[in-house]
C-alpha cells in the first residue's frame, strides 16, 4: 500500500458524555508503519478525545475547516483553519472543544511500542520493570461521568500553534512555495510543512530515505505521484485533494510530485532521524543527513571483485 484516499476510508465515531467525533485512519491505509495519520471531524460543542498528554509520542495538528478552540494545561486558544497545533513529548495536556460549526483537522502522531505485561487476574501491570494496579474497564465511560471541561476566555496563542499565513514562506524559483510549519525550532520528532507547486512543476527530486518515514496529503489541485523502483522505470500514480501518500522508511523506492496544469497544495509529513541517508536515483548521490554530507558514489554489484571460487 502506498496512496489511500479519504473517502474510501470508513469512519469510527466515538461518542461519550461530551466527546463526540468521526475518525478515519488514513495512514494505517495507505501503508504507514513508524507513524499515524487520523482525519477527526469532531461534532459542534464537543471533545475529540479526553485531555490527555504522551510520554513519548509527538503528535502534529493541521486544522482543515470549522472553528474552535486548543485546550492545553487549562487555557484555551482559537484555532482556525490553515493552523498548525504542535504538541511535544512530556509537554502539555491537550484537547480541543469544537466551535458551532464543528472542527476538521488532520493528526500525525510518531509511534512508539513499550513492552507491556498484563496479569488479568491480579489486574496487575508491568511496565518495563515496575508493576502498577490496572483496570479493564473503558476510561471513557469514565471521562463522561465527570464534569463538563472547564473553558475561559481564550487566551493569546501560545508558540505552539501557527498558521500559515503567519510564518515566512520559502520560494524556490517560480516551482515552490513552502510554509515551514513543524519546524526544529517548534518540534522535535517530525516535522510539517504546507507546500503549493506550480502548474507542472516538480517538487522534491526524487529520492527515498534509509530511516525517515513520509506522509503526503493533498489538500487542493492535483498531481503525479512518480515512484522509482531501483530496477528501473517510473511508475506514475494521479492524485487529486483528499489522496494520502504513505512512504515508509527502507523501501528503497524513491519518489516525487509533479504537479497538475493548475498546480497542488499538499502537506509534507515527516519523522527525523539523525542516522538517515537520502539516495538520489537520477543523479547517483547519498545524503548522510545527520553529517550534512552529500556525495556521488559507483554503485556495484554484490559480486563485484570477488574472486571466483570452485566448487
């Protein structure tokens, strides 16, 4: 798997007490394996989920349409759409409260498996090497029994949500204009950007990535997924707004974008892993990405140079 579309994706609506939302998990159907994609169209006035924070995981919010608000450590703070929600590991706990009109956004999430044990009799839980009492009830059976979620008055936006009318594009020729969204400075395990294409032009080169993990979604316009197999020949794929492209780490099939006559509006989702290599295909060049290394290498065969031995 590699391209899904989201109206092929069925829904999982999850309501209880003030949480109510459809959810479609598009990067389980387009293949992804190091991350998690979600479109969440939550229902006017209420909750996608309990607030909630992750240890490890870092997940990245683009608001689609609608309105509402970013509930974090008990402030709240409009969003709108084109914005981008960037929730750190072990930072904040968060949620958000959908406005009369409801709220439509997109969610990556990098994944990270913890050992776990579960004695079901004792109700007992290992995680790693400690033991902590369980429960197998639903804790959202829970969540709505409690107390509505307290909202004030909204507050300032914080660093952590950005939009992309607010932060300075990135043009390259009269071919791309990029809005650098997730960047280093605001995240730490991934990254977002918004990107437009003019009308034929190309994105990225083609290229795949030893240890980094992809994930496209195209929002306006159409394209051409182009994919390289290391055998030769390009197999082309059309895209239009709604296509999810999923290009997992190690694949060693380079990919690229060309965009339609009336150009395309995608976002760029992608993992950061300081041991990546890049592999150019067209040009023959690696880039040992956490050196900041790009060279051209001869490309051989497994047999290359070895002696010849009788049997």
């Amino acid at each position: 798997m590699t391209v899904a579309h989201w109206d092929e994706v069925e829904p999982r609506r999850r309501a209880k007490g003030e949480m109510e939302a459809d959810w479609q998990p598009l990067g389980g159907a387009a293949g992804t394996r190091a991350v998690g994609a979600n479109r969440v169209r939550v229902a006017p006035g209420k909750l996608p989920t309990p607030p909630h924070s992750h240890g490890a995981s870092e997940e990245l919010y683009f608001v689609l349409a609608g309105s509402g608000l970013a509930w974090q450590d008990g402030e709240v703070h409009e969003v709108r759409p084109l914005d981008c929600v960037i929730h750190r590991p072990n930072e904040m706990e968060h949620t958000f409260v959908a406005g009369p009109d409801g709220l439509e956004y997109l969610v990556f999430g990098t994944r990270h498996p913890t050992e776990i044990g579960w004695l079901p009799r004792s109700r007992a839980i290992r995680i790693g090497w400690p033991w902590v009492e369980g429960r197998d009830d639903d804790p959202w059976d829970v969540e709505a029994t409690v107390e509505p979620l307290a909202v004030g008055e909204p507050a300032p936006r914080p660093a952590n949500i950005v939009n992309v009318d607010e932060v300075e594009h990135e043009r390259f020729q009269d071919r791309v204009t990029t809005a650098p969204l997730a960047t280093r400075e605001r995240s730490t395990l991934a990254g977002l950007h918004w990107e437009q294409l003019a009308g034929g032009r190309r994105g990225s080169v083609p290229h795949c990535h030893s240890a980094e993990e992809e994930v496209f979604v195209i929002l306006d316009g159409t394209a051409t997924l182009e994919l390289w197999p290391r055998e030769g020949g390009v197999e082309e794929t059309p895209l239009r707004a709604g296509h999810v492209v999923a290009r997992p780490a190690g694949t060693r099939v380079s990919h690229s974008f060309r965009a339609g006559p009336d150009g395309v509006t995608m976002l760029i989702y992608g993992t950061r892993d300081a041991n990546d290599m890049c592999w150019y295909p067209r040009s023959r060049k690696i880039f040992w990405r956490g050196l900041g290394v790009i060279g051209r290498i001869e490309q051989l065969d497994y047999f290359d140079g070895e002696p010849i031995e009788d049997d």
